[in-house]
C-alpha cells in the first residue's frame, strides 16, 4: 500500500525527471522479448511478430532519443510519431487476431503428442 503512493507521489510531483520515460524503456524492451518469443514459437503468423519486433525496436530508439534530449522524438511531434506507427499497428493486430483466430494450434502440440496421436490413428485404422 505504501509503494503505491510513493509511485504516485514520483509521478505527480516529478521528483525524477524523465520517469515516464524510463517506464517506456522498460515497456520497449519487454515488447521486444514478447515478439521474439511470439516470432520464435510461430505461435502467431511470422508478419505480426516482425511488425512487433519493428515497432518496439522503434518505440526503444525513439524513447532513447528523447531521454537524451532529441525532443523532436516524442509522439507529439511529426518525425517521433512515425516512430510509434508500428508499434500501435501491431497493439491493434495482435489482439484481433488471437480473437480470431487463437494461437496456431499446430506448435501448441508437441513432437511427441503427434507421434502418440498418429500412432492412435493407425491403430484405429487397422482395426476397422
């Protein structure tokens, strides 16, 4: 309960400056390890992870930027908000997609899974 307002009292009062900003570093970086780990797995279709691995990789060097002091970076303003493009397109994707469509079943099942399933299926077909 204490951290909460000491949280709060961080942002409202900026007692660090550029906190918000070192939030988005964090946001950026676990952004990219998900679509890494969404592009490794093929869980989702490959174009959808490399849109997340863009517009993270995007969002991280525009907030780098403007935590350096590059203010013309930031999303207010015309050269940063094309930095945040693909990274709002993939946010809008993603989710549509897993409501869609879900996970690709096909890697949820593992190599042995198959193996067991295609072994009960030519059971199955050499008894009846």
């Amino acid at each position: 309960m204490s951290w909460n307002i000491g949280i709060y009292m961080i942002v409202t009062l900026m007692l660090i400056p550029n906190f918000f900003l070192m939030i988005c570093i964090f946001t950026a970086t676990g952004g990219l390890m998900v679509s890494y780990l969404l592009y490794q797995s093929k869980l989702v279709p490959r174009f959808i992870s490399i849109i997340g691995l863009i517009g993270y990789g995007l969002f991280l060097i525009a907030t780098l930027l403007e935590l350096l002091g590059y203010s013309s970076f930031n999303a207010l303003n015309f050269p940063g908000m094309i930095f945040y493009i693909p990274g709002g397109i993939f946010e809008v994707i993603l989710p549509v997609w897993l409501i869609i469509k879900g996970f690709n079943n096909e890697t949820l099942i593992s190599a042995s899974e198959k193996m067991e399933i295609s072994y009960k299926l030519e059971y199955l077909k050499s008894i009846t």
